[in-house]
C-alpha cells in the first residue's frame, strides 16, 4: 500500500490505499485538516504541496484546473480533497 508523509503531522507516514484521497487518508489516520467546502473542491482550504512523488497521484481534477487557472493554486500544490494515490 503507498504511504504519503506529510510534513508538520505526527506518527508515521499514512497509509493510502488506491482510490482514497489525500484528505481522507488524513482524516483516516486521526489527524484534521481543514476541509471548510466539506472536500467539495470548493474552497482551496485543504491544499497540500507536493515536495516529492507527485508521478503517484491522480491527475488533476476539474476544480483543481480551475483554480490554477484562477492563479490560486500553484504548479505544486493539490487540494487533499480532490487527489489520490494511484499506486
Ligand atoms: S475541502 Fe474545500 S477544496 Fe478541499
């Protein structure tokens, strides 16, 4: 199963299984995260950068391109809400 570190949470780093996204892996594992749009894509609040292995998540979602193209989400950052793990 991949496992995902993120930086700044305690305890080892998450199992993810396929399928499940960033932000319910955290939540999963006992750890909040903001999600205030409730994991809708609407709101930006959940956003992660990606330090290393972006090759592994899904690709970008609707509402992810959006708001790169609004200029408010960076080449290196992804809503936890949005993407998952693919392998
Ligand atoms: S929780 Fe709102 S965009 Fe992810």
């Amino acid at each position: 199963m991949p496992l995902l570190t993120i930086a700044g949470l305690p305890g080892p780093p998450l199992d993810v299984p396929a399928g499940r996204t960033v932000l319910a892996a955290i939540h999963a594992a006992g750890h909040d995260w903001w999600h205030a749009c409730g994991a809708k894509g609407r709101c930006t609040t959940c956003r992660v950068r990606v330090l290393a292995g972006a090759e592994f998540l899904t690709p970008l979602t609707a509402p992810e391109l959006r708001y790169q193209a609004a200029g408010r989400l960076q080449e290196a950052e992804r809503l936890a809400c949005q993407c998952g793990v693919k392998s």
